[in-house]
C-alpha cells in the first residue's frame, strides 16, 4: 500500500515536471530554429555571442547585515 502510494507520488511530480518545462523547451527549440534560419538567409554574417558580466553585491550587503 505505501509503495503504491510513493509510486503515484513520483509520478505525479515527474507529470508536473514535464508539463512545467514543456513550454520551456518548446519556446527554446523554436528559437533555435529562428537563429538558424535567419543565419542560413545571412551566411557572411558575423556569428559572435555577447556574455555580460553580472555585477551583483546582493551577497555581500545582505552577509554586513547579519
């Protein structure tokens, strides 16, 4: 009976997972494909990422208070 009960517990939680980060990965899958298809109509165009820096001092004013 418990393990009955810890099963449908598991799936459960596995159902709310999937149905959680389904439209997620969809959102992320459909702009891979936008990306792709707008470097395919542009192929001399420059393919470079941007990375910024997070500069966050949340930690060290929040540790001065305690």
């Amino acid at each position: 009976m418990n393990f009955t009960l810890t099963y449908l517990l598991m799936v459960i939680l596995v159902l709310m997972l999937i149905i959680t980060l389904a439209p997620h990965v969809a959102k992320r899958l459909r702009m891979e494909r936008r990306a792709s298809s707008l470097l395919a109509q542009h192929p001399d165009a420059e393919k470079t990422a941007v990375y910024l820096k997070l500069n966050s001092d949340f930690l060290t004013r929040r540790t001065a208070r305690l």
